[in-house]
C-alpha cells in the first residue's frame, strides 16, 4: 500500500512540473494599461503627491468603480524616470475609470504638482491592449521590457514564433512574461514584451540562457526582417497603490 502511495505522489508531482513547464496558458487576459512616463526630478515631493491623491475620495470611487489597479515602477536604460501603470479590466471600465479620474479636483491637484517635481516637457503616455499573459505577473517585482516595432501585417507571424520560443524556455524562465499591443500613443513603437522575474539576479540568467539557445537562433532568423529592437528597459516596482 505504501510503495503504491509513494508511486501516485511521485505520478502528481511529475504532473504538476511537466504541467508548469509545458501547460502554461499564453492568452490575452483582455485588460488595458494606461503607461504614463515621467522624469521625476523631486522623488520626495513626487511620492507625497501620489500618496495623497491614493488616499483621496476621488481615488477610492475611481477604484471602487471602475476597479482600477495601479502601481508606481522605476525605469533604468530609458529617457525617463518612472512610469505609472494604470490597469483597467476592458475598455468599458477604462471609459468608466476615466470619466471619474477627470472629473475630480484631487487628480487635478496631483497632476498639477507635477510641475514641480517632474520634468513636464518630457512626459508622455501610451495605451496598450494586453495580447499575451503568462503567470501573474502581479507577482513578480523587476522586469525586462522590450519595446520594438512590428513590420505591418506580421503580428500573427511575430506572436506565433514568440510563442513558439517561449514554451522552449519555460523551465529556464520561472516568472511571468507577455505582450502588449501600442493601441494608442504609438508614435515609437508598435508592440511591447515583457519578463517578469523575483530578482535583478534571476532576471539577468534567465534571459543569458535564452538568448543563448538554439531555440532562440531559431526566433530570430524567423522574426529578423518583420521585428525592429528600439530598447530593453530595466523595470523595478516601487510601490502598488490601493488606498
């Protein structure tokens, strides 16, 4: 009885890691996000701003809402500073959540001291559709993000391959990964991809033994002439916003 015990164990957890490394859902899970990029020149006063807008009636009826999600990230190997992520469930909730963020004074106050602690004349914003959503990426705290543009018409070929290349890397790559589509404010690039890992550290080997595989190769020489690399930016997470 024991030794048949012992067998089903092994038997689900062989299970449960082929399904990690090779079940893993690579579906749009259909949200939109709001990147809004800032050259921060006043870190303290910057902070304060957005702690007491997160704190505001206006915040908690933009959140209870539209269910809002948004979070603070630092930016390393880009022209600004900092980004602030806002996350909608769908349009109709980014159409809901805006109506509310725009018609506040709190947010107005807060955008208004931008002024003051940010470079204005540099600050820009996209919105993107999610394609791709692999692991919660929610979970993980510094990320790889890939910005490039997508020869028009091979964005079928391009996600296929990408697809394609990532299932051979999911035992090497632990933590999330994705992709997004530049809806709006795509004047630089088209599409996005990012990593998602626990660790500076298990970022940087995760990404050195991809790109150092056969698989990888492979990628390339199907994605060479339709993709254009415009820059990989270090992304680190300072702070989710929930009130």
């Amino acid at each position: 009885m024991f030794i048949k015990y012992f067998i089903s164990i092994v038997l689900i957890a062989s299970f449960n890691l082929y399904s990690d490394d090779h079940m893993v859902p690579m579906e749009s899970d259909g949200t939109v996000l709001e990147f809004n990029y800032l050259t921060v020149t006043d870190p303290t006063n910057f902070m304060m701003a957005l702690d007491k807008f997160d704190k505001s009636n206006c915040a908690k009826k933009w959140r209870d809402e539209s269910g809002v999600a948004v979070s603070l990230w630092s930016l390393r190997g880009s022209g600004s500073s900092h980004f602030i992520l806002v996350v909608y469930e769908n349009y109709e909730k980014m159409e809901i959540g805006r109506a509310i963020f725009n018609s506040c004074k709190e947010s107005s106050f807060m955008i208004k001291s931008f002024q003051n602690n940010t470079d204005t004349d540099r600050s820009w914003n996209w919105v993107a559709e999610n394609m791709i959503a692999a692991r919660a990426w929610t979970t993980n705290n510094v990320f790889a993000k890939y910005n490039l543009n997508l020869k028009p018409g091979s964005e079928s070929l391009y996600v296929d391959s990408w697809k394609n290349f990532m299932t051979s890397q999911l035992s090497n790559h632990k933590g999330s990964f994705g992709m997004n589509r530049i809806a709006y404010g795509n004047r630089y690039v088209s599409h996005m991809v990012y990593l998602g890992a626990d660790s500076m550290d298990e970022l940087d080997n995760s990404i050195k033994k991809a790109t150092s595989s056969d698989e990888f190769a492979d990628f390339v020489s199907k994605v060479g002439d339709i993709r254009e690399n415009i820059n990989v930016e270090l992304v680190q997470l300072v702070k989710f916003y929930t009130g």
